[in-house]
C-alpha cells in the first residue's frame, strides 16, 4: 500500500542488503531465518505498521488529513478503508506517504544505527519502485516468487479476494523487472519445500556474513 520512503544517508557502515519480493513472496520468513542466523534486520513495513498502531506517532497527523474514518475504533489505522483511498487516487496515496515516509526513515536510520548483527538486512516491499534504495544498499536480494502462488498465499492468510490482491500486485514492478535489478535471488514458488527454502536463504546468508568479513566495517561498499 505504501512505497519504500528514501534518504541520502547512508544508514550503516555494515554490509548491506535489501531484501525485496512481491506480495506473498516470502520476504517475512527469510527475514525471520536471517534474524536467527545473526544478522540485523529492519522490517520497513512493521516501523509503517509500528506507527500506525494505537498510539501510533503517524496517527495523529493521519487522522488530521484524513479525518476520523481513517482510524478504527481502537485508534489504529484503518488499513482496508485506507488501502481503497490510495488505490484510488495517487494525489491521496501521495499525502500518505509525506506523512509516514519521513517517520520510516528515521526510525529506520536509528534502528541501522544501533545494529549489531554481522551484516543489516532492509526488508523493503517496493524496495525497486522506490527508485532511490537500490542506491542505499550493497545487494539486492529477491525472494522470486510466481503469480499464482502469490495470490494463493496472501489469499490463505489475509483473506483479501482475488481482485484486491492482483490490484496490490499491478502497482509492484513486474517479476522480470524485480529480478533483473537483483544481485542474488531465492526461489520460493509454489514447488519450493520450507526445508529447500531454508537451505536456500542459509548458503546466501554464509556468503553476506564472509563478505561482511573481508571488508573494511569503516567504508560504504558499494553493490
């Protein structure tokens, strides 16, 4: 619903990797296996959610411009009633983002800044259509992903019918325009075992961590 925000800092010193794949790729659970093998990972989807909460720093200035059906009655947004307006209407997704993107980067830049983990994983969902962080990181890794089993996948956790999820989908770039901007790739389509998965996202993550040791932790690394 919402697009990756930008900055022109560099975030970390450590390596860096953006971790990106279409809706219903895989990109939480890689993430969550990387997280346990010892890297530092940064979920710019759950700082957007983080702030949309009860409470949330993005709630006030939402419901601002937005008004009070923005906010569900336990003051989180109302993220169903929001992702039709943004659909809707680009100049409405637009003020959206002017609302969160700046929140995200610096939550984002903080959490990169207190990072310990041999390297730092950015999962950022339109890590591509963002235009500016395919700059800000060393490698980009894709969790590859065919349509269908996509659609299948969101539809079994979320709900969200067929039209809703190919709407989500049609504002992401194409696969072949994801895996063309990609340094490393991670199939997990629908013939993919957890087990395969697993071992998959294991041989990338020992390759990062003995390039995160062989380069200077001083030094931006370019991709």
């Amino acid at each position: 619903m919402i697009s990756a925000p930008s900055s022109s800092t560099s975030l970390s010193t450590r390596l860096k990797i953006g971790l990106t794949g279409g809706i219903g790729s895989g990109k939480s659970y890689v993430a969550d296996l990387l997280a346990e093998w010892g890297a530092s990972v940064i979920d710019t989807d759950q700082i957007a959610h983080r702030l949309t909460a009860p409470g949330g720093a993005a709630m006030p200035a939402i419901e601002q411009a937005f008004g009070p059906r923005a906010r569900r009655d336990d003051g989180a947004l109302d993220r169903d009633w929001m992702r039709e307006q943004v659909f809707a209407d680009a100049q409405t997704r637009a003020r959206l983002e002017a609302i969160l993107h700046p929140l995200i980067g610096q939550q984002t830049e903080a959490e990169a800044a207190a990072a310990t983990g041999c390297y730092v994983v950015f999962v950022v969902p339109l890590l591509i259509e963002s235009g500016r962080w395919v700059q800000r990181v060393d490698r980009v890794c894709v969790i590859d992903c065919d349509p269908d089993t996509q659609i299948a996948r969101v539809q079994s956790r979320s709900g969200l019918t067929i039209s809703t999820i190919q709407r989500i989908m049609a504002a992401q770039v194409a696969r072949a325009t994801r895996l063309a901007a990609a340094h490393d790739v991670i199939l997990n389509d629908g013939a993919t075992s957890p087990e395969q998965l697993r071992a998959r996202a294991k041989t990338l993550h020992e390759q990062w961590c003995a390039l995160a040791a062989s380069l200077p932790a001083s030094t931006h690394r370019g991709a």
